[in-house]
C-alpha cells in the first residue's frame, strides 16, 4: 500500500472546501469515497 501525495490531498481538500460531493471528489481522484471524509 502507497501513501497519497501531498498535492492529491490538498486538491481534495481544496474541492471539499469549494462544496463538492465526497462521491464526485472520490470518483474524478480515484480514491475511497471513506478516505475523502
């Protein structure tokens, strides 16, 4: 198992900010719906 980059992290902190969905966040990253909350 990998760790997430930095920068991944702050773009989807960055959308979680702007109002986005976790689910629509998880699905454009690629990631866990549960590891975006």
């Amino acid at each position: 198992m990998y760790a997430y980059s930095r920068d991944l992290r702050d773009r989807v902190l960055d959308a979680l900010e702007r109002g986005e969905r976790p689910t629509d966040i998880a699905r454009r990253y690629e990631v866990s719906r549960v590891w975006v909350y």
